[in-house]
C-alpha cells in the first residue's frame, strides 16, 4: 500500500492534529531537518511533473509574462537557463564546459536545456544534476538515455543544504530549488567557491514571504479579490477543502517549501553582483497556481477579465513599490561588479521586501 497520498492528504487538512508531534520535533533541530527530509522524499518521491501548472497560469504567463521575457530575448525559464549557459561557456573560452544544476528533481529541464544546447552546436559539456531524492535522479538517468543525452547529463545524490563541490563550473542553475533550501548562506558560499572567475549563477526562483505566505500590504489586496471569486473557485485543489476566506497558509510547516524564500534575494545581493533581475507577480499567483488555479476556465470571458484584472492591480502595486514581486530570474556573478540588467526602475534593491517593514511606516533606506 502506497501510503504518501494518504499522509500528505491528511497533513494538510488535519495541520491541527500533527502541530503538537511537530513542536516536540522542532525543539530537536537534527531530528526536525531530518523529518523534513523524509517528508520532502515521500512527497516528491511518485511526483512525474514537477513544474505542471492550470490552463489559466498559461493564460496569464503567456499575455504577461512573455512579453518582459521576449524583451530580454528569451520566451521561458528553459531559454533563459540556455542563453546564459551558452554565455558562461562561451566567457570560458575552453573546449569543454561544466554545469551544475542544484535541486535537479527529475532532470526534466535539464534534458531539455541540454538538447537546445546540442541544438547550438555545444557537444562537449556536461550539467551535474545534483537532487536529494535518488528515485527521482533514477528516472532522470533513464530519460537522458532515452533522449541520447546521457553523455551529457551526470547525477549527484546530495544534500545541497551540505553541498560539497568536488569540482569547479563554468556556471551553476538553480530552478526553483532555492527556496527549499534551509542553509542558504552555506549553499551560496559553496557555489561562490565551485565558480570558474567568469562562472554565472543562474536562477529561476520564489523570493515571497517565508512559506509562500502573502506580506499584509500584498493579503490585503488578495482578500479583496477574493472576495469577488464564486464558491466554486474558493475550492482548494491541493487541500480538497472550501476556503470561504483566503487562508494565508504557511506552506513550510510540514517540509522545506518556501521555507527561506523571504532570504534568498538579501543573500545573493550580499554575496554575488547581478548581470539580470527580473521580478514579477505577487497578487496574481494564488488564483493562477496549482491550488486554485484549476478552478478557472481560460474559455470563459469572466475568468479572463478577471485575471486581467489583478494583473493590472499586481503590476500597478509591484512597479510604485507598494508591493514587492515574489518570483524572480535572476544572473549572478562572483566578481566585483555586474551588468545590471533590470526591468523598468525593479532593480535587486528596489525588489527587496524588508522584513521588519510595517504598511503604513517608512520603509528604511
């Protein structure tokens, strides 16, 4: 019997049973870390499609999203890791180049980036798919050898919160993994040190509140629009539960998801310098995500204006500042000074949400 549905169903809507075994286990900080891990295995360890999203993310991304990618030559997260993979190796001036890819899952991107990168004309290059969870590096080994990419995609089981470089790299991704990660400032000094001189960092990431929880000044606005929403799309797909109001749950409780996101961009600022930023959304995620995203029809003329909607409000706060976007793409680099390519006036600093900031107090310079 496969009992991973039956835990991670019951964890999430029965957090109030479980909340006293986890204050005993957090007053242990090995045993919490490792309750975490087992939990994080078991979650991903059946999980095929890591990065599948509704229609309606696909809806938003496509009309919004795009054009700010096409803007910097880019059309997804995939060309993104491919342009400044092909960069780094190009600043290396070497035959052969060394990747690294930190919290690789199923190496699924990794296959497709290192296919566009053949595609290039790159044929001696290899990208280290560094994972936690030895069932999903499996299958990432036996979809590189399917695909004849094998010779290009090495796996690594290991913990990138205690990863220990065996090698030096022309440049490092990270997609999505960052905020999974508890020893940021360990992860981030490791990947300075594994850096050539002219390596890259390359990362697609969460850099919202801790847990994916929304800040006041950005709930605020959700709860005003989700107070417009029919019962039917305040379903939670992911709880099976009716959320009749927004509950603004924090997603770290029980693993590692979101559990640092609020640290991930104050620490690169302190460590690296930036070549690109680009951050977005805030607002507009939880009714387009995994959770409730699915209860909106993209066929349906409301739904449309509706997302359109909050995007506009989501754009107008992030851009006054108002509001602080929650995902990034972002290029960094170990030398003393970066290219600085931003969107509009959303630089790294302009971008970064203070925790102590209260709404309706100055922010601190």
């Amino acid at each position: 019997m496969n009992i991973t549905p039956w835990l991670f169903r019951n964890l999430r809507r029965h957090r109030g049973l479980f909340r006293p075994i986890r204050s005993l286990l957090s007053r242990n900080a090995t045993l919490d870390y490792w309750c975490r891990s087992y939990i994080e295995k078991l979650r991903y360890k059946n999980v095929t499609e890591v990065h599948d999203l509704p229609p309606i993310f696909h809806y938003w991304s496509n009309k919004y999203l795009l054009p700010k990618l096409q803007h910097f030559g880019v059309c997804d997260p995939d060309s993104f890791f491919v342009k400044y993979l092909h960069e780094a190796a190009l600043n290396a001036h070497k035959e052969e180049v060394r990747f690294a890819s930190i919290g690789s899952g199923n190496c699924d991107a990794e296959i497709r980036i290192a296919s566009s990168l053949r595609h290039l004309g790159m044929n001696r290059f290899s990208i280290r798919c560094v994972d936690l969870n030895p069932a999903m590096l499996k299958r990432g080994e036996e979809r590189a050898k399917q695909n004849e990419l094998d010779k290009h995609i090495v796996t690594e089981k290991a913990d990138f919160n205690y990863w220990r470089p065996q090698h030096d790299y022309d440049a490092i991704i990270a997609n999505q993994s960052l905020h999974h990660v508890v020893n940021l400032e360990g992860l981030f000094d490791a990947v300075k040190t594994a850096l050539r001189p002219s390596g890259l960092f390359i990362i697609s990431d969460m850099i919202g509140r801790n847990g994916h929880q929304r800040w006041p000044e950005a709930l605020a606005i959700v709860e005003a629009f989700w107070n417009e929403l029919p019962q039917s799309y305040r379903y939670s797909q992911l709880t099976g539960e009716q959320e009749e109001t927004f509950i603004n749950r924090d997603c770290s409780v029980d693993g590692f998801e979101g559990i640092r996101a609020q640290d991930i961009l104050p620490l690169l600022m302190e460590r690296f310098s930036f070549d690109f930023f680009l951050g977005f959304s805030n607002v507009i995620s939880p009714f387009i995500g995994r959770c409730f995203g699915p209860n909106f029809n993209v066929d349906n003329e409301w739904d449309r204006a509706f997302i359109d909607r909050v995007q506009e409000r989501d754009e107008d706060e992030i851009l006054s500042g108002r509001i602080k976007p929650t995902q990034m793409l972002a290029v960094v680099n170990k030398r003393d000074q970066g290219k600085e390519i931003y969107f509009k006036n959303m630089s790294p600093a302009f971008c970064m949400r203070d925790p102590d900031f209260r709404p309706g107090s100055p922010e601190k310079s």
